[in-house]
C-alpha cells in the first residue's frame, strides 16, 4: 500500500494516529499503547482533548489523519455511541480504501463479528440513528467502515492473556512495517528519485555473489547523508545486519579511533553492549569471524581518513556475499585508495529542484503567500547555486522574516558574505587541506575562478598536483575543455577567510577583488606589501576614481605577484615608473594605458603577460630574462609595430598577436619558440610582405616525428609546428593531399603534439611524406576571405593523411571536386565547404557516423546531395543550382533522419519541395527566405516540432495559414505580396516579425493575437512588429540613441503584465527588420522599466530615397510583471538603439512609446 503514487505524494507528519472512545479506553489500553509507541520512537498522535460530541470531526484531527502512515483504531463495547469516533472511522477507512493510510484495528472488549453485522452493543446505538430521517446517508457509510473495519486482520484483546504482551505486539509489528514503506517516504526529498536511478546500476542488488562497495562523493552540504540514509531505509529490511555510521557526529563523541569504531559496529550489529576489544588488530579478526557469513548493509557517512574505512571495511571478505558498503566522502582520493570503482557523484541541484527546496524551508506548505515573495524565493534559491544544505539555511533563515523589505535586506548580505552554517560546513573541506594546497585554494578562489587549468597550474609548483587535489576533495571542478570552475559559495568562503586573516581591514589582504576597495586603496595609496594579488573589473571602477586625481597610479605593493585589471574600457590610471613589482608572476592588463611598459620592470619572475588591447607601440628595449614566461597575449595593440627580443623566452607556449595592424616586423628570436599556439590573423601590415609555407619534414634519425616549419619569407625566419595556429596573409599550402593558396589559416592538433615537436636551427629540407605518416590536426581552417568564381582552385586530391580531424573548414577555395577518401575521416564532427565549385559531393559520406553539422552555403555548382541520414544541421544557403534533396531522406528501414537544423534559403530549384521537407520530422529550425512560391508548401503543417520558420524576402508569397502549434520563432520580413496571415488561437509564437509587409489585410487584428489569454491567466515574454497604416509619430531624430519616457499614475491591484506599443517610422532606403531577442527590459532606479529596442537597419537597393514613403510600423512587447497591493509608481522608458550604418543623410528614424495596456489578474 505505502509503495504506491498515491501515498508517496503525501508529506507526512505522524507515525500513527490513535483512534478511540475516550469514555471506555482513554486511562487503560490508549495510555499504555501510547507510551509504547512513543519508547519505540514512533510519532503518534492522540488526541488528549478530545470532547466527542456532534457529527463532523474537527480539520485539525482530519489533518493528523491523512498525515500520518498508521491508524490505530481501538473498538470498544460504547465505540458506535458517538458519532464522532463513527465519522472518525469512516474518514480513515476511506483513505484506507484509496490506499493512503494502513489500519491496524485492536477489538477490546468486543468480538469482530458484533462489529461486523452491529449486534450486541452496536445494535442499540444504531437503532437510535436508524430513526432519523436525516443522518440515513451517514449512517449507511456508517455502517459500510464497520464492515470494512471488521475485515481486516486485527489483534483481539479477548485471545491476549497479557494486554503488556499484546500492545508490545501490536507496535512490534508497526516499527517492522514502517521500516519497510518509510523509504516511500524518504524518496519525497526533492530529486532523490534521479539519485536512486543513478545508484541502482552500481548497488547490482540482483547480485548475491559478491559484496559490493560504493561511493557517494560529492562537495560539504551537496546532499549525500541524505541519500545514504534514503538508501538504509529503502534497503534495512532485506539484510540479516545493517550498520550506519554518521563520522562528524561519532567523532565529536568519542574521538573516533579504530577500537570504538569496531566496538560500536560489532555492538550495533549483534545487540551486545558489553563486547571489548583489546585493539585494532583484534577488532579486524572479530569482524571478520562474525560477519564473515554475514549479508551486511555498512554505510560509512562522512568519511575524512582512510584508516576509518581500514578499521570497518578494509577487506570485501570480511563480509558475506550479497554484502553492500556505502562509503560517502567528500574526497574521491580516499575512494581510489579503496579501490572503490563503483562511485556515484553528486551534483549541485538545477533550478528547478533548487526552487523546491527553498520553498519547502521558507514558507509552511512550501507556497509562498504573495506573489512579492515569488520573485525573492527564486533569487534566494539561484544564490544558493544548487546546494541542498544552502537551500534549507537561507529557506529557514528568511522564514523568521515578515516582510518583503527584510527578505531583500538578508538577500543583499548574502550575496556579499556567506551564511554562518553554510561557511561552517564548506569550512570543514579547507580544513582539511595542508598549507600549499591552502594557498591555491584561497589563490582560485579570488582570483582564477573559471580560469584555464593548464594556465592556472603554471603559477604554482607542483600546480597540476595541487589543483587535481582540490577537484578531488570537490572544492574545484575541472571540466572537460579544461576549465577551473569553484561553487559560488565555496568562493564566498575562501574569500571570508582572506577577511578574517586581515581582521576586516581591506588594506591589509592577501588578495583583494572587491571594486569598491580597490578604488579606495588606489586612491588613498595604502597598498599593503602583504598584498599578493589584484583583480579588478575597469568597467565597475570607471566612475570611482576622480579623474582629476593625480594619484591614480598603481601604488607601490612590492610582493604583488598577480595584477589583474579586466574590463572592456580604458581606465583612468596611470602607471609611474616604479608601479610594477619585479616579483609580478601575471601582469594583465586590459586596455594598457602606456605606449611601453616601464624601463625599471623586471620580468623575471613573469609566466604570463596579457596586454589586450594595448595602447603599446613596443614592449621593450634591451635583453629581458624571460625564462619563466610561457605566455605572451598582445590581441588588439593597434599600433604596436614590433616584437620585442624573446630569444631567452624558452619555455614560451602562446603567442598571440591577433589585430595588431601596425605589427610590421617579426624577430629573429621566434626561430628558437618551442611554440604551442601562434595567432597572428588581422595583422595587416604584414600582409603584403607575408608569405607562409607549410613543409612537412622526416626526421631521418627519428622516422615518423613530425615537424610543420612555417616561414616568414619577409624575414627568412622560421616557426616550430605550434599546436595551435591561426595566421593571415599570402599563404601558400604544401600538404600533402592539399595545395594552394589561401589568404587565412588555422589549425589545432591532439594533445599529443606537443611532445612530438622539436626545435631546429638547421636549415630544413623536405622530404617526401610516406603513406603511414598522418597530420596530427583535429582541426584545419583553410580560407579566402570573398568568393570568386574566376580564382585558381585549391587542389584537394586525399584526407587520407587526417585522419585526426574532427573539424575541417575549406572555404571559399573553388575547390572543383571532393576526394572519395574523405570516409577516412571517421572523426569528423564538423565540415564547412561553403563557397566552392564541385556539383556533387562523394557517396561516401554517408559513413562518416559522426558528422552532424554540413555547411554547403554558396556552392552555386551543386546539384545533388548523397545520402546523409546522420546529420543534424545542413546550410545550404544560396546553392541556387541545387535540384534535389531526395540523397537526403533515403531512408532505410533501419535508418532515422536525425536532421534538427535546415537553410533552404534562395534554393528555388529544388524540386518536389514539399515531399522532401516531409520526411524531416524531427526538424525544429527551418529558413526558406527568397523562395518564389506563392503558397507554403503543404508539409509545413506536419512539422509538429519546427520551433524556427524564416519567409524572408519571399517576395510573390500570397497566404500563409496552418502553421505547425510549436512555432515559436516566425520570421516574415518583407513579404511584399502578402495578403493573408494568420496564427492558431492555441499559438505558441512568440517572436513575430511582419515588418515590411504592407499588403497585409486586417492589420489590426493580428495584435490581438499577442494579447493576455483571460483562461490561462499567463503572460509570457512575446514580441510582434507589424506593419502599420499611417501614426501619430511626431519626433524626428537621426541620433545613435533615442528614448522616451511615459508615466502611469494608477495600477491595477493585481498586475500580471503589459502590453508595450512603440510605432517606428522609417524612411527609404532604410529598412527595419528584427531578429531574434531585439528587445530586453531590465529595472532602474525609481521603478522605471526600461526597454531597449534595436533592430537590424539596411539599405535596401531596389527603390532610390527620393521616390520613397515612410513605413510605419507597430512594435507590440509582452512584458510579464508581477504586483501584488503595492503602491507604486511606474514609468516605461523605452530606448531605440540604432547601428551606425543607418546615419544617412536623406533618411530619418523616428519612434514614439504608446501607453501601454495593462494586464490584469483574477481580482
């Protein structure tokens, strides 16, 4: 019963609910039942104040009955004399009967059957009912739970010699039943199920033969206890000994040395208090006799040393076959040490599941009582960041606040400091680190979060160690691409702790990354030399120094080793000569202000230099010692026009030059990198002295090492094979199975690579390449920046030789036909051969199992496409040749087309249209702008997942009626023969762009399609343009930005949105069209709403400025808005962003804000 959906959706609050007559059994069976139960731990109901009088039982008692697992229902001789413990009865048998509530009748003082047929005592009492007319309808349910009652198997007083001995019965039975449907129970914790899902493969309970052990691993408050306890109670009943053990609690109690840890297992498990154990030694030996045989269910929670494991479970042997051990930890390095294979980790809760939780803490029935709290109940749970045990401390910690003022005061603090409980378990993991692995957390914490491991790691001995470390006592996570991500608040918390060092005195910190103070130490110049590290976002400071100042420079912190300024802006700091501390192991700077770095700069100690976006013409002059340096990121230094001497810069990996224009030079120096990556595209003063070649060369005395030798002909230099690669200029290519010319490429190769390459000071000579030998690429970008059809194509003859790629982009290289070898790239996840002439692509395509994005766009030769089942996004865009997409969709039995994404747009000659796109069922994404059909194609309306559809620029497009309900996305731009359009009542669009289509009929019907559905009561984000007929725009202004203010002096009391009208009108040759997002609203000081607007501006070509008329345009936006009797004020302030392509002098933009129209709730 328990088991089922039923019952386990019910949130229970007693063990058993004790149903009596007062008069008869109150003081005798019910007094010492009760305490029974209690003694046994069961939490019972009774009801002390129970007056038994009238016909309606009370809510308070109907609640404590459906809340609880158990009615115990007591029938004594005068039971059917009240009608109040008969409606009591009724009321649980009715549950009873819908499976909701088990019934353990006790019949004292009377026989089943007097229940059953209401003879003996019953008969009297019933008798009285029957003579009134108006309690017939009760009286017969009446008389039904009696039945009911009297069938089920109970316990009668009548066969008990010693009522003692039946009541230890009766809760005997309880107790065992309730470990059995209490794990119903258990599975109601918010996302236990997925948990469960994830660990039945690894428990294998179906497997009797071996014992098992598993990990639960997972960060301090993630959830694990838990889940080990759900697991304990799910599976106690089916072991012979169950044992849990709970470390932080154990330890706090009795120092938890491996004696008292074996004593209390062996005492748990046999029921002996009194078993000695002279040592460890003696304790392994006795657990192993004793449980040897034994099925056992261990579950070790909070495991912090592997000598805890050693003393319970060191050996699988020690216990008998079928045996499960739960070991939950927050170090995986102790699971490994175990060998535990079987380790289930546990991830931080989505927003979904995190919401729930919060709620269930914060408000009593976990519903929040206005809609104000709403709002705050989903920040507080996205600032707890998918952390249960976060999740139930802001959750309870906010309940003891009334109002919504103090709900945003508590949320304000916790976003700059982390809760007390919280901090206090995220503490006990840093705890347990030594010091240097200290140092690195606090150094991630406030500096390098989702920073680059591999970047990380080179600041700090041992750091790959060090760091791995961290990952596995779960304080970091190290994604796959390499990434150094730590939790919100496992950040707040080293950060707390950098704060408390310095006693709260800002100056005095390790590290600082807090704006505000920054600025006041900066300006104030009290660096401190503790300070160690500096990162600050320019974009938030800007306004914070006084640029009158003359004291914006970097004060003197001489033990800095990390100074970080972030941002997208020049500051206004200044840089002095002794700014810089000789001990910097990262300098980066963003936007650097000077035009070199200063003379008296060391760089000794330097791993990384990062000055993007640089106002440096050069670095510097003269020998540096650049031994430690590994990068060098110069990105966007417009007019920096050399490189500096980086002949003692031996261990350099990176070197990024990309967009720096005025680059004209490159040094000697480079021949001796032992580079990883070298970016050096946009730099267009080398374009017309760059010339690149790409030689493979043979090791004679170490065949099959590869080396690729790029040569810089402007300078007779050459470059070690990078890893990585991206270049522009006069590129000739030598690879074996493709040559030519390009003006772009790119590359980057397995990890491997790099210790494959070597660094040559002899001149090098080709050799030819040998059938076996294999590029090491995992991409090749090789491209022309503009098709043009009259250009020399790229030879490509074999991909037999890359065999590692799984990207390969060759664009715009007029490349005449496609190699049948290209099956060798089993790899290939992404190909790009857009803007080349071939007609057909090979066959064999079809086998590349992997490959799921294909772009052909502007392949104006191509007529057919081969068999490609297994892609999942094709752009064909412009291959205006193309006939046919039958190659597509030969499906054979066995087969699924997995197409999501398809470009058809400007393809006017593929026939049988409507049949092809029929059998791509799965499409969500569709564009068949500039197609010449003057109707949709019929199969449209069959595409019940499309989410996307693009009409754009269809010019003789007539009607479009019966689009799929999933459309989400409709694009309709300038559709100049449009007549007829309409949308489903039931419709989920909610981005409409009609904007251009001045044939439309019935303009003014189509707004309401986007109003509030009064059935639904919903309001969802949604934007519409539509053409308009005439205005009321009044304001002319050709300004980058233009925005305008309305106020709405009284709301309704229950708010659930608006509808915001902004009219657009725009002059030719200027034409408006809008992509997707082209708004988004966001609240400023003084309840303004703003919404900025901005969409796509072009010159149209087919009509000249002085024959053309304004178009006006509606712009409809669904702001979804939630107020609750608040007495506010409310303005909409509405900004109109326009790009910097439409200030034409003949043409002019002007706009106007409507009043918006309020949506209201159910008052």
């Amino acid at each position: 019963m328990a088991s089922s959906s039923s019952s386990s959706n019910l949130v229970r609050t007693y063990d058993v609910f004790l149903s009596f007559r007062g008069k008869d059994t109150r003081y005798t069976i019910v007094s010492h039942l009760y305490q029974a139960l209690s003694l046994k731990g069961l939490f019972t109901f009774k009801d002390d104040k129970r007056i038994e009088v009238g016909h309606n039982i009370s809510d308070r008692l109907l609640k404590a009955i459906k809340t609880s697992w158990f009615a115990v229902i007591i029938i004594s001789a005068n039971h059917a004399t009240s009608t109040w413990c008969l409606e009591e009865l009724r009321t649980i048998m009715e549950l009873h009967k819908e499976n909701k509530i088990e019934v353990v009748p006790i019949f004292y003082g009377v026989e089943p059957s007097d229940v059953r047929y209401q003879i003996g005592s019953f008969k009297a009492a019933f008798q009285k009912y029957d003579e009134s007319l108006e309690m017939s309808d009760k009286v017969l349910k009446w008389r039904d739970a009696l039945v009911q009652v009297s069938n089920l198997a109970g316990t009668h007083s009548s066969q008990c010699m010693d009522e003692a001995a039946m009541i230890a019965k009766v809760v005997g039975s309880i107790s065992t039943r309730l470990r059995i449907i209490k794990p119903t129970e258990m599975m109601n914790f918010v996302g236990m199920d997925v948990h469960m899902d994830r660990l039945d493969p690894l428990l294998s309970m179906e497997s009797e033969d071996e014992v098992r052990m598993i990990g639960i691993w997972g960060m301090g408050g993630i959830g694990k206890t838990t889940i080990a306890k759900c697991l304990y109670a799910r599976f106690e009943h089916q072991y012979q000994a169950c044992f849990m053990n709970v470390w932080e609690n154990y330890n706090n109690e009795h120092g938890g040395g491996a004696k008292h840890l074996q004593m209390k297992l062996l005492s748990d498990i046999t029921r002996d208090p009194d078993i000695k154990l002279w040592s460890a030694e003696a304790g392994y030996n006795d657990i192993k006799s004793r449980l040897g045989h034994t099925k056992v269910f261990l579950v070790l929670d909070g495991v912090d040393k592997l000598e805890q494991i050693d003393a319970l479970a060191k050996e699988a042997s020690w216990f008998g076959p079928g045996s499960r051990i739960i070991i939950t930890t927050r170090d995986r390095g102790l699971l490994n040490a175990c060998r535990v294979n079987n380790v289930h980790e546990v991830k931080c809760l989505d927003d979904k599941y995190a919401l729930q939780i919060f709620k269930q803490s914060a408000f009593r029935g976990g519903i929040p009582h206005c809609d104000g709290f709403e709002h705050l109940s989903v920040r507080a749970s996205q600032l707890a960041h998918g952390l249960p045990s976060a999740l139930v401390a802001f959750g309870e910690h906010l309940s003891q606040k009334t109002t919504i003022l103090e709900w945003k005061q508590e949320l304000d603090t916790l976003e700059k400091s982390p809760h007390e409980d919280v901090q206090k378990i995220l503490m006990t993991s840093y705890n347990g680190l030594d010091q240097r692995d200290k140092i690195v957390f606090l150094h991630v914490a406030c500096l390098f979060n989702r920073g680059y491991l591999h970047h990380i790691t080179t600041f700090f001995d041992n750091g790959d160690s060090r760091l791995n470390r961290l990952a596995a006592k779960s304080l970091v996570d190290i994604t796959r691409d390499g990434s150094v991500n730590m939790h919100f608040l496992v950040v707040q918390t080293g950060r707390e702790i950098v704060c408390q060092e310095s006693g709260g005195r800002p100056f005095e910190q390790r590290f600082l990354w807090d704006t505000k103070e920054i600025c006041s130490i900066l300006e104030h110049n009290i660096g401190s030399a503790k300070l160690e590290g500096l990162a600050l976002q320019m974009c938030e400071m800007t306004n914070r120094l006084p640029t009158r100042s003359t004291r914006n420079d970097i004060t003197p912190m001489y033990n800095l080793k990390f100074l970080m300024f972030l941002g997208d802006t020049y500051s206004n700091l200044k840089l002095n000569g002794y700014g810089l501390s000789n001990k910097l192991k990262l300098l980066h700077w963003d936007f650097y202000p000077s035009t070199r770095l200063p003379i008296n700069f060391r760089m000794d100690n330097l791993v990384e230099i990062n000055l993007r976006n640089s106002k440096l013409v050069h670095l510097w002059n003269g020998p540096q010692w650049l031994h430690s340096l590994r990068r060098l990121y110069l990105s966007g230094s417009r007019n920096l026009t050399k490189l500096p001497d980086l002949s003692t810069a031996v261990n350099l990996e990176e070197l990024i030059t990309d967009g720096c224009r005025s680059l004209k030079r490159i040094q000697g120096s480079i021949n001796g990198l032992n580079l990883r990556k070298l970016n050096m595209i946009q730099c267009d003063s080398l374009k017309g002295l760059l010339h690149v070649t790409l030689l493979h060369e043979i090791n004679p005395s170490r065949r099959g090492r590869q080396k690729m030798i790029v040569t810089f002909s402007s300078t007779r230099e050459t470059v070690a094979f990078p890893t990585d690669l991206s270049i522009d200029g006069k590129i000739s290519i030598q690879l074996l199975g493709l040559s030519g010319n390009a003006e772009h490429l790119s590359f980057s190769t397995v990890q491997i690579t790099h210790e494959l390459m070597e660094v040559s000071h002899k001149t090098v000579t080709p050799l030819p390449m040998s059938d076996s030998d294999t590029y090491i690429f995992e991409s090749l970008h090789i491209r022309r920046f503009k098709y043009n059809k009259d250009r020399t194509s790229l030879s490509c003859y074999s991909f037999s030789n890359f065999a590692c790629l799984t990207k390969l982009k060759l664009i715009n290289l007029n490349i005449q036909a496609i190699p049948d070898d290209i099956d060798q790239l089993q790899l290939l996840k992404t190909l790009d051969l857009s803007g080349n002439d071939f007609a057909y692509l090979p066959s064999t395509m079809r086998v590349l199992a992997k490959l799921k994005y294909l772009s052909l766009g502007n392949c104006r030769g191509l007529v057919a496409l081969p068999q490609l089942t297994q892609l999942e996004m094709l752009i064909l865009s412009d291959c205006v040749n193309l006939r046919s997409l039958l190659g597509l969709h030969v499906v054979e039995e066995h087969d699924t087309n997995c197409l999501l994404e398809l470009w058809l747009d400007n393809c006017n000659n593929v026939q049988l249209l409507s049949e092809s796109l029929s059998r791509f069922t799965k499409l969500t994404y569709l564009d068949l702008s500039r197609h010449d059909f003057v109707a949709l194609p019929s199969s449209i309306k069959e595409l019940s997942s499309l989410g996307t559809l693009f009409f754009n620029n269809c010019k003789k497009l007539k009607s479009i009626e019966e689009l799929p309900l999933s459309i989400q996305y409709l694009y309709i731009h300038g559709c100049e023969s449009l007549m007829n359009f309409s949308l489903s009542s039931n419709h989920s669009t909610k981005h409409l762009d009609l904007s251009h289509c001045f044939s439309l009929r019935e303009k003014e019907h189509l707004t309401s399609m986007f109003f509030y559905d009064e059935h639904t009561q919903v309001v969802t984000p949604a934007f519409a343009c539509l053409p308009r007929i005439g205005g009321s725009s009044s304001n002319d202004c050709q300004t980058q930005e233009k925005s305008q203010r309305i106020y709405l002096p009284r709301l309704a009391p229950k708010l659930l949105g608006f509808i915001v009208f902004v009219e657009i009108v725009c002059e030719e040759p200027l034409r408006l069209q809008f992509p997707a997002f082209p708004c988004k609203w966001n609240w400023e000081a003084g309840r303004v709403l703003r919404i900025d607007l901005k969409p796509n501006i072009y010159l149209s070509t087919n009509m000249k400025a002085e024959k053309a008329a304004p178009s006006h345009h509606l712009i409809t936006i669904h702001v979804p808005f939630s107020m609750n009797n608040e007495d506010v004020r409310l303005q909409f302030q509405v900004h109109l962003l326009l790009p910097k392509e439409s200030q034409i002098p003949h043409a002019k933009i002007r706009f106007e804000i409507l009043p918006p129209f309020q949506i209201n709730g159910p008052s």
